[in-house]
C-alpha cells in the first residue's frame, strides 16, 4: 500500500470530428500529466467527443470495441505506466448504452464506469449505471464518478461505504457555475472524508463556456488546486494517506 499517490485532473478541450480526432490529444494529455508524475490522469465527462449530445446520432461518435478504438491510448499507457479516466458514450456488448467513465490500466482490458445520475437530454440517449464504481491504484481505492452524480450526496455517501479514498469526477461546469462546483466538490470531500477530484472539460460545451476550476480537494474540504485557465490544461496533486487518516480519526 502506497503512502502517497499522485494524481492529474486534465482539464481537456475536445476537438470535433469524433473519438478518432480526440485520440491525438488525449495521449498528449497523459505525457503531459506523466511529465508530472501522475500515477491516475483523469479527463473531463464525454472527453472523447465533447459534451455534445447531437454527435450521439453519428455512431461513429460510440465506443463499441474500446479495446480496438482506444488502442493508441492504451499503448500510451503501458508504455508511461499511468492510468488514463477518459469520457465516452459507450454501446455496451448486449447493446445498453452508457454515458461512461473508461479507465485504461496497463495489462488489462478497458473498464466501463457508467454514469448513476444521468438527467435532462442525456436520459434519451443513456441508461444510467447502479451506483459507483470504485477501483484499485497502488492500495487507493478511487471511486469514479459522472457530473450530476457529484450533485447526489448519496452517491459520494456510497464510495465513501465502499472504502474510496478518493472520489474522482469527469464533468462539465460552465461558466457562473463556479461556486455550485466549490461546494459540490469541497462538501464531498469534508463529508465523506477522502480526496475529491475534478476534471472539468476546457473550452466551449454545448452547455456553455467553461468555467474552469479543475483540481483537487482535501479532506478538510478545502482546495489544495485548481485549474488557472479554462481552455486545456494539467493540474497535478500528490496526495498523503496520513491526511486521510488525521480526518478519519
């Protein structure tokens, strides 16, 4: 079990033009966040394509074999040895569609992590996932999560039952959203007592301009960083265990 984990939020501006034009970026992205030191990089909900969901009527713009699609990602992966949280419309094998979380690990096939609170448009294209999904990084446990999940507290509740030490959120805020995401992120922190992460996308969404902001929060729930523009960019943190542990205890 490992005493401290860095991690990367990428604050990532999507191109148009699909999953096949954002993969050039995404691996840019991870040798930035690799740069840092970063053992987890986690990009923004729907990195891929961009939060769209006009695009979703292309089905060029689906992940239906991730392992084929995100292949030069995942090459990226295993040859820095970083973990990669990419954003995705996904068709599952039995055809269920998902608004998903996609981690890329070394040595193993891509996991999907489906969105629990899927809302307004996106419930015409989606079906919404069962609670989150936490995984294994050097003895953290992460628990991964989707935009309107942060604004559930009884999604972050149920990682925090699970074990996480870390809440990690692919999203899209927009600009005059600022304080709503201070105190979603800084609140789930401080209640749950783990890390929180967000990753919030760059640039302009169909929602609106960005409003930036992506980072960290500690268990205190304060800020410990945060994003300085709203287009593309890094923001790095090394988390202590021994923080969690003075706030548990």
């Amino acid at each position: 079990m490992s005493a401290e984990l860095t991690v990367a939020a990428v604050q990532y501006e999507s191109s148009e033009g699909g999953i096949s034009a954002n993969i050039e970026g995404h691996v840019r992205a991870l040798e930035d966040a690799d740069g840092h030191g970063a053992r987890v990089a986690v990009f923004p909900e729907l990195s891929l394509i961009g939060y769209d969901l006009s695009r979703l009527d292309d089905e060029s713009c689906w992940l239906t074999n991730p392992s084929l699609q995100l292949a030069e990602i995942q090459a990226a992966c295993e040859d820095m040895g970083i973990i990669a949280v990419v954003g995705a419309p996904v068709r599952e094998p039995d055809g269920t569609p998902r608004l998903a979380s996609v981690l890329l690990r070394p040595g193993t096939v891509p996991l999907i992590a489906p969105k629990t609170h899927v809302h307004g448009e996106e419930q015409h294209y989606f079906e919404p996932g069962d609670g989150p999904t936490l995984v294994d990084v050097d003895g953290w446990s992460i628990a991964l999560a989707v935009c309107f999940d942060v604004a559930m507290p009884s999604h972050a509740a149920q990682a925090a039952e699970a074990g996480a030490d870390l809440y990690a959120a692919s999203a899209v805020y927009v600009m005059g959203e600022e304080r709503r995401l201070d105190l979603h992120f800084g609140a789930r922190a401080m209640d749950s007592r783990f890390f929180a992460l967000l990753a919030n996308a760059g640039g302009t969404t169909s929602l609106g301009r960005s409003c930036g902001e992506s980072g960290v929060w500690g268990p205190d729930g304060h800020r410990i960083v945060h994003a300085r523009t709203t287009g593309s960019e890094v923001v790095s943190a090394l988390l202590f265990r021994s923080a969690l542990e003075r706030f548990r205890h």
